[in-house]
C-alpha cells in the first residue's frame, strides 16, 4: 500500500497545481475501491454474555419484584417463620440425600445391580397437621409415615416394609385420611412383607404379599392383589381392583374397588369410585361411594373438591355418614414441601347427622420417593 502511494506522489511531481488538487480529491476513492482497503477496517470483537449474567436478577424488569428496587439488598426481617422455614429447608437438605442414598444401597445390595433400580417407591413423609372444629382451637400434631420398597435377587421378588397396614384400618377411615390428624387414626403396626410380582395375560397386574406385622408377638398375614385398566374410549377411563387378605388374628377379608374418570371442562378431571370391603370378624359388609373433580389451578397449586357416601351391611344395610371436603394443595418449595388446606363438612350417624365441620392445615414434606405427591 505504501508503494502505491508513493509511486502516485512521484508521477505528481512537476504538475501544475489544479492537477494536483484534482489527484488529492479522487485519492480517498481510489484507496477505497482497491483490493487493501478491507485490510485497513476496524477489527470489531463482541464479546458474548456468560450464563451468570444472563440469568442475573439485574436483566429482570423491576415488575418481577414484589418489593421496591431500594429493597433489594435490605436484611431480611427475622421472625419466627423465617426461623421456621429456615429449619425445614435445612433438614431436607441434610437429610434428604441420606434417605436417597440408603433407598438406592438397598437396590444395589438387595438385587445384586450395580445400580439402583427405577421406578422405587420408598419414601418417607413427614409434616404437622392442625384441625380446628366448633369450639376447639388447633393444635399441631406430628405425622410420620414411610414405606421400603426394594427389590431382591429375583426379578418379580421385592421386600416392602410400611408403617401402617391398610387391611387394619377401617374403610369409612381411608376414605377421609387426609381429613384426619394422627391422633384420630388407628393405631397400626408396621409390616414387613416380601412381595411377588407377576402378570396374568396382557392386562392383569398380580401381586402376593407373605409378611407380618412387626411386634411382639408378631401376626403373621398374606394378601393377593389383582388390578387392571381400560381406556374405554377417547375420554373415558376404568379401573379394578381386588384384594383377598387374610391375619393370623384378626381373621380374613376382602376389597372390591372400581373407579372410573374422564376430563371434563375447562382443565376440570373427573373422578367417581365405589368400594365394598367384607370385613369377617365383624360378619359384615363397609360400603363407600366417592364422587369428586380435580383441577390444577397453577404449576404450585390443585384443588379437588369431594363428596362421599358412606354405609354398612349391619345391622341392615343403611348410611352411616355423608360428608364432603375440598383439597387444596400448593408446593411450597422445590418439589418436596407442600401445605395443605382442608376444609370439610361431615354428617355421621351417631351424632344423628348432624353436621360436624373442620378446618386441617397440614405441611408435608417428602424427603424422598417417586410417589404422587399431588
């Protein structure tokens, strides 16, 4: 480049003066439209946003915020909810990789894998309810609730250990659990069972349970279990499920359960089931008809309205309660702290049906399992 125009100031020499006014105006073009004037631009470098600084609260708008800009960096104010909830998010932490970590040494161990097996269903529940009815404040009771579910060697062998047997505990009870604190359930055992898996055709799901319930003395128990579903049409969904039991003590007995559901509008789920239990030491019959509807109202939060028909078989066939409840449950935290509220209106026959209201709040937490957790 630099010989160019030094060859073009040469050859300029010894012109008269407007020539050479002339070559120093045409001059700019000339360096413009040769082949090295995109070797003389302007090296532009842009410089790309680290995820940090795309993700950092500073790009969000201030509409996202609930409190003012000057508040941003303020002390957050103690109280003992903070205290509270604080605690809680430190204990799942501590503790929730422990129970992950025993769930999956117990696959590993118990099926000779070298590694954990899916579709686990241990888990262990934890959390405080408070019920509040007519004239009696709340007050916040302890729950507790778990369930070991491993396999062993053999493919269709698993061992289940529970903290409760649902066979000890009264169908009309199982039907309004989650309307209920610990102090108002039965008091069960746990039980410790291994359990069969197998399949009988396409459909048919079957499973044998041999254990006992784990106290002194033990009772020994064993119970056989068949489901099966059917996507009956388009919208419309059906499931059985019967269960024969039978304890050393308190005798034999078995469930009959059909549901049926169906979306319905506006993200509205539809739910209906009917169960007959036959309960042999009681020589009779427990009947329960369930009809309810289920919505998720957002990505936190379900509400599920219900209404239930309870009766017996004893002395004659006859309704011993009506109630109806409505579920709403919001996540908290993450994916494993959630809160419940629960209010419900029941009318049971030995308080001539009338009706008896109650308020639950409930938080739950799950620190660990692959269950439904809404």
């Amino acid at each position: 480049m630099s010989c160019i125009i030094g060859s073009c100031l040469s050859s300029v020499k010894g012109l008269p003066l407007h020539h050479l006014t002339r070559c120093i105006f045409f001059l700019p073009l000339f360096l413009a439209a040769s082949p090295f004037a995109l070797s003389a631009e302007p090296v532009v470098t842009v410089r790309a946003s680290t995820v940090a600084e795309v993700l950092s609260p500073y790009r969000l708008p201030v509409s996202f915020y609930t409190f003012e800009p000057d508040d941003y960096w303020a002390e957050p104010v103690d109280s003992w909810w903070m205290n509270f909830t604080n605690w809680v998010i430190r204990q799942e932490r501590r503790h929730g990789g422990t129970v992950q970590n025993i769930g999956a040494w117990a696959d590993r161990t118990l099926s000779g894998s070298r590694h954990a097996l899916p579709n686990n269903e241990s888990y262990l529940r934890m959390g405080f309810a408070a019920e509040s009815e007519y004239s009696d404040p709340a007050q916040f009771k302890p729950e507790v609730r778990f369930r070991l579910d491993v396999p062993t060697t053999k493919e269709k062998l698993r061992l289940v250990i529970e903290s409760e047997s649902e066979e000890q505990i009264p169908l009309a009870e199982r039907e309004r659990d989650r309307q209920l604190t610990e102090p108002e359930r039965s008091d069960t055992d746990t039980t410790g069972a291994l359990r069969f898996l197998t399949d009988v055709g396409d459909a048919i799901n079957l499973s044998m349970d041999v254990g006992g319930r784990l106290r002194l003395p033990p009772e020994a128990f064993w119970r056989l279990t068949a489901r099966k579903g059917w996507q009956v049409d388009t919208n419309w969904a059906l499931n059985v499920q019967q269960r024969v039991y039978y304890y050393h003590q308190s005798g034999w007995g078995s469930r009959s359960w059909l549901g049926a559901d169906r979306p319905v509008w506006n993200d509205w789920h539809f739910y209906t089931s009917s169960e007959l239990e036959w309960i042999h030491r009681d020589k009779k019959f427990a009947a329960a008809q369930i009809f309810s509807v289920r919505k998720r109202v957002s990505p936190r939060s379900v509400i599920a309205p219900r209404i239930g028909i309870l009766g017996e078989s004893q002395p004659t066939w006859r309704t011993t309660n009506y109630f109806a409840d409505i579920t709403w449950r919001y996540r908290a935290y993450e994916d494993w702290l959630f809160a419940e509220l629960i209010p419900a209106l029941e009318f049971p026959r030995e308080e001539s049906f009338k009706d008896q209201a109650s308020l639950i709040f409930r938080i739950e937490m799950y620190f660990a399992g692959t269950i439904d957790r809404d």
